[in-house]
C-alpha cells in the first residue's frame, strides 16, 4: 500500500509539475504578444518633494490587461519576461510610454521608471534610453532610472561603467528597495546614484516602533552624508508623513500621498492630493 500511495503521489506531482511549465510557457507566449497588442498600461504613483510641498516627479508602473484574466501585477510577469529573455523589449515600451506621457501630460514633472538587474548585462541600455528621450521629446533631466541594489552585484565594473555614460545624459539613477538588498552602503558608495529609495518595510513601523523610527533616522543621515536624496516609499499615514518630515527626509511616496492611477485621472485629481492640499 505504502509503495503504491508513494508511486501515485509521484505521479501526481509529475502532472503538477507538467501543468506548472505548461503555464508557464502559455504565460510567456501571450506576454510577447501583450506588447505588441497593446495590452499594457502604464500607471503612475506621485512622489512629493517635502521642501517644495509639491509633486515633483512620478514613478511609471506597469500592469497588464490580459483579455481573459483580468489585471495582472507586475510581480507576476516582471520575472517570466526577465526569465525567457525579452525584458528589454518590455522595458522599452515602458520608457517610451512613460516619457511621451509625462511629456505630453506633466509638464514640469519627472518620471522614474524601473529596469531589470540583466538590463544592464549587454551594452545596449544607453542607446535604449537615449532613443526613448528621443522619440518622447522628454528633456533627459526629467528622467530617472530605479535599479535594486542586487542589480550592483552582479557585474560591478561594468554597471559603474554604464551608469556613468547615462548620467552623462543628464538621467538620474535611484536605488529601489533599499536596505531589502544583499549590497551594504560600502559597496553602494562605489556606484554613482542620485537617490535612494527607503523600502516600505522600514516606513511601515515607525509610528509604533521607536527602534524602527531611529533606523529610519540614521539611514536619512547615513544618505544624506552620501549627497544622496532619500525618498520614503510605502507612506500611508498622516503621522508617517510627519515623522518623516521631520527626520527631514527629501520624498514620500505612498498611498497616503497618492495610490498608483492611470494619467488621465492621475492629472484630475493632482491637485486635491494630501501633501499638496497641506499648503494650499
Ligand atoms: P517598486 O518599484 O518598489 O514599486 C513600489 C510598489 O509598491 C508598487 O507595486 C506600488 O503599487 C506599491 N506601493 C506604493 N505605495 C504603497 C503603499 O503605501 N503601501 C503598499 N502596501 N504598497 C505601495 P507594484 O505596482 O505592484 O509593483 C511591484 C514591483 O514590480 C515594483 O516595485 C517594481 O520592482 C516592479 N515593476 C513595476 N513596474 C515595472 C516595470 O515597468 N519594469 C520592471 N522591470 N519592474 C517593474
Ligand atoms: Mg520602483
Ligand atoms: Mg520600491
Ligand atoms: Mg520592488
């Protein structure tokens, strides 16, 4: 009996198994499709400059409006594009997407958008964005590139190296999540950012940790002896967004300040947005 339990539980997992990879691989098909077949939207989520008391730039994020699944979050297909090779592809819609945008819309206004750690693997990213700016008409300071921190790991010279030759451009580049990484601020010192972004999980306490909020303090310091501007991602509290002001912190972003919205309503509803009500 145990031998036959063992036998078909094997041969379950392998049908499992089978229809995982199968999934898989059906995902991947309709994603190359979904590009071309304008099935991704691009929604933006503002960050608030504390000095300025106003949005000064957005962050472009993808989602995907697939015919019979409905909305699917970028978690979800991010690493099946990254896995089967054709990231850039994607990532090039979504930087000229989100240049024309923010051009034609947000005059004034930055946008961020995110890249993948392989986009950095072949030498073709500057001429990637270089095109974008070209084609949306978008002046290269208003844009800015979020990378992780484990993208610094895994070819240090050589990200320096491209990192440099955008900068040159004018395009600013932020660290993503930062401290959920394996790089350690030594190691981040080494390559040329403009900013960092807090991770959420660090924001999320600070209101009823006092340990959490002397981290956040000391990572504000910490980047700002480093001339870098620190944005707080994940801020959804007025008493967050107080704290953080007065931890004198550069950016917030965050449902409090403004969930993730399509432009057009994005545009609509700028002006009523919490942070920016405060001082009109
Ligand atoms: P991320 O770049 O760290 O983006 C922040 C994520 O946190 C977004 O999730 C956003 O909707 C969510 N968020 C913002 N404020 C709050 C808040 O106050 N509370 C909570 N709980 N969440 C908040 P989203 O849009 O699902 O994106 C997830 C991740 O997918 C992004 O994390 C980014 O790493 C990746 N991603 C999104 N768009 C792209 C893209 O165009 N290219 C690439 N390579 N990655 C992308
Ligand atoms: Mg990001
Ligand atoms: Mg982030
Ligand atoms: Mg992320």
């Amino acid at each position: 009996a145990t031998k036959n339990a063992g036998r078909n539980g094997w041969m379950f997992y392998q049908r499992e198994m089978g229809e995982k990879i199968a999934q898989r691989q059906e995902m991947e098909n309709e994603l190359r499709k979904a590009i071309h077949e304008e099935q991704l939207r691009l929604v933006y989520q503002p960050r608030y400059d504390i000095k300025t008391s106003r949005v000064t730039s957005l962050e472009a994020l993808v989602r995907w409006e697939h015919p019979r699944q409905g909305q699917i979050m970028p978690d979800r297909f991010i690493p099946v594009a990254e896995e089967a090779g054709f990231i850039s592809e994607l990532s090039d819609w979504v930087m000229l997407t989100a240049c024309r945008d923010v051009h034609d819309l947000f005059p004034g206004l930055s946008v961020s958008v995110n890249i993948s750690a392989v986009e950095f693997k072949d030498g073709a990213l500057y001429g990637r964005v270089q095109r974008a700016l070209k084609l949306s008409g978008l002046e290269s300071t208003r844009m800015e590139i979020e990378v992780t921190e484990n993208a610094m790991l895994l070819n240090p010279e050589k990200t320096i190296q491209i990192m440099n030759e955008i900068r040159v451009l004018g395009v600013k580049f932020l660290i993503d999540d930062f401290g959920t990484g394996y790089a350690s601020l030594g190691q981040l010192r080494r390559f040329p950012f403009d900013g960092i972004k807090l991770d959420r999980s660090f924001i999320m306490p600070i209101e009823t940790c006092p340990d959490a909020r002397d981290i956040v303090a000391s990572l504000i310091n910490l980047g700002k002896a480093c001339s870098l501007d620190i944005t707080a991602e994940g801020v959804e509290s007025k008493g967050q967004m107080d704290l953080l002001s007065q931890m004198k912190c550069d950016v917030l972003q965050g449902y409090y300040i403004g969930r993730p919205m399509p432009p057009e309503q994005l545009k609509k509803v700028m002006p009523e947005l919490p942070g920016v009500q405060d001082v009109l």
